[in-house]
C-alpha cells in the first residue's frame, strides 16, 4: 500500500531532502548555504572550495532525496543519508557562535535547524529495510 505510515514517512523525507538540496543549487534561496559550505570548507581543511562544497552538497542532497522517492538501492542511500545527517550535526562542534546564544541549551536558529535532524535521522532508521524482510517490506513493495 503506497500510503501505509512507513512510505509516507520515506516520501516525507524524500521531499525534505529534494527541497532542501534544490534550494541549494541557488545559494541564496537556502537559509543553511553560508553555515552547509563554511562546515564543508573547514572539514575538509579548505581543500574543497565553498562555491563547489554548496554544489556538491546540493547533488547529493538531491539525489538522496530523488532515490528515496523512487525507492532506488534503499539500504544504501537510508545509509548514505543517515552518514550526510551525522555530518550535519558537525557545526554544533566547529562553529558554536553561529550555533549557540549560551552553550550547551541556548540554540540559535541555525542550531535548531539542525538540531530537527535528530526527527530526520530517527525516521530514516524506522524506515530501514531489514535484511531478511527486505524483499518483502512495505517499503519496497
């Protein structure tokens, strides 16, 4: 059933994502461009140039969001996503002004902002076909 409660949380998150990720293919358009590509510029001890790490970041984003949709290769890209969802939470180590009014509880609204990932995480992992159900998980089917 396309509407049982585990696909609309998957499509839920699908469009999160491809609405997130597309809004960063146009810098300006995302609230999260400036704190996304300095967090990716300074993981990668600006190796990967802000302009590029926005681009990439607006790829893959997209493109998770587009195989969750489709249900395409789910194992792997409820993974990769989870991994992408980790990473998020980086900023909150690397960039605590922008992050936090008073550390640990006084959360900017860029710390809230990834704060709510810890919802997107969770129900990525609700939505994890088990190995020995996959095939036959309302999921996929």
């Amino acid at each position: 059933m396309w509407f049982s409660k585990l696909n609309l949380l998957r499509i839920g998150i699908a469009l999160i994502y491809l609405w997130f990720g597309t809004l960063k293919f146009f810098g300006e358009m995302s609230p999260a461009s400036d704190l996304a590509s300095t967090t990716i510029s300074q993981l990668s001890f600006h190796v990967v140039d802000e302009k590029w790490s926005l681009l990439l970041l607006a790829v893959v984003e997209t493109l998770l969001g587009t195989f969750l949709l489709a249900k395409i290769r789910l194992r792997w890209v409820i993974r990769i996503a989870s991994l992408h969802l980790v990473g998020t939470f980086s900023p909150l180590l690397l960039l605590p002004d922008i992050c936090f009014v008073e550390v640990p509880f006084g959360l900017t609204l860029e710390g809230q902002y990834i704060i709510k990932n810890i919802v997107l995480l969770q129900g990525l992992w609700i939505i994890y076909p088990s190995k020995k159900n996959y095939a036959h998980s309302e999921i996929v089917s």
